[in-house]
C-alpha cells in the first residue's frame, strides 16, 4: 500500500497504461520530432551527447556526487536503462527518448506517477543544446502530455524548473502549463539548494490537445 501522507491508502496499481508507446511524428523548425521508449542500445548516444553538453545540461540538474564524465559514461546507461523499464512496467513512469529526423536527441520522464483518485506526476526532459531553440522540446512536452492524459490516463502533471531557466520555462509556457508559484530552497542543483518554479496541467485544460495547439499556432506542423 502507498499513502498520500494525509491518511488515505492507496493500493498500488500493477498495470502500466500507456507503456511502452511511439508518439508523433511532428515536424518543428529543429526537424521531424518523434517520442519513443528507451533502449538499450541508445547508450553510446545518450552519452556521447551528455559529455559534449556538460556546460549546457549540468546547471539544471540534481547534484550527485560523481564527476559528470563518471555518472554520464556510455557504461552507466545499460543499469539507468534497466531501472527505467523496470518502473515503467511498474506502471510508475513512462520513460522515453526524443529523437529529431531518427536521431536520437533527449530524453523526456513521465515520472512519480500516482493513481487512484490522484492521477498525477510530474514530467521532466532534455534536448541535446544543437536543438536549443528549435521548438524539439516544446514538440516534446506536448506530445507526452497528450499522451499521459489520453492513453495513460493521468489528470494532472506538473514541471519544476529554475527561474533563471528561461528556455525551459518558455517551454513549458508555450504548450500551456500554467505557474502554480514558487518553491523555495526546493532541490540541491550545482551543490546548492536552489529555488524553483513550479508549472501545472489538467486535463480539463489541454483542450483538444497540446499538438494541437501548436499547429494551429503555427509552430508545428503533423507529420
């Protein structure tokens, strides 16, 4: 049993509804964006990406306490790729990759998922800095969300960001997430706790959806 902390149980749920699933394709000024669910064999890439963008990624993520190159090598992805599938079939996250014209580009969690009469998790995600800019996140985001409120029947997702994160927080503003406020001294990031914005969507206010919305913005285009 899991509880909400406020005294009401929840029994685990072992089925994983929208996993595994291939989302897209959509076509962003950065090229054609596709989501799809993590591989194995996807680890020479995730490295070699993360090494190359240490300055670009490190400052919005957690501190650990291994040197990036260690924590980022190609041979730690094959134990990170096994706990991720093994939460998904859990039913506890939806862990995919983002790739751009086949390559691959990002990662992009659905994750802490909670059923029940919660129905909620948050999402987190990055794109490799070559597609800074280049709407492959913000193509990203909307096709997971869409996702996580259709075939995942979840209700609620949420993003924490870095106030001074500006490109994400365009992001996230750009498909829809609303700024619930801000958390203070809320995750130890560069080795410091950090305050942090926290952005939210329900599913009564993804409309018609969230790709969508981009193409009928004129951001995005279907595939």
């Amino acid at each position: 049993m899991t509880s909400t902390g406020y005294g009401t149980p929840y029994a685990a749920e072992p089925r994983h509804p929208g996993w595994p699933a291939r989302l897209g394709p959509v076509t962003v000024p950065g090229g054609v964006v596709r989501v799809r669910p993590v591989r194995l064999r996807d680890g020479t890439e995730w490295s070699r990406i993360r090494l190359r963008d240490r300055e670009y990624l490190r400052p919005w993520e957690p501190t650990q306490d291994q040197p990036w190159e260690e924590r980022n090598a190609p041979w730690v992805w094959p134990s990170q790729w096994s706990a991720l599938r093994r939460l998904a079939r859990r039913g506890q996250c939806l862990p995919f990759v983002i790739t751009v014209n086949g390559a691959f580009a990002g990662q992009i969690t659905v994750g802490n998922i909670i059923r029940a009469s919660l129905r909620s998790a948050w999402v987190g995600y990055w794109v490799a800095s070559t597609l800074a800019g280049s709407g492959v996140a913000t193509a990203a985001v909307a096709l997971v969300t869409d996702h996580a409120f259709g075939a995942a029947r979840l209700h609620r997702l949420e993003a924490t960001v870095r106030p001074e994160n500006v490109a994400s927080v365009r992001v996230l503003t750009k498909v829809g997430y609303r700024r619930e406020g801000l958390l203070r001294r809320y995750l130890d990031v560069e080795g410091d706790w950090r305050d942090h914005l926290c952005f939210a969507i329900t599913t009564e206010e993804s409309g018609d959806g969230l790709v969508t919305r981009l193409v009928d913005s004129g951001r995005a285009m279907w595939s």
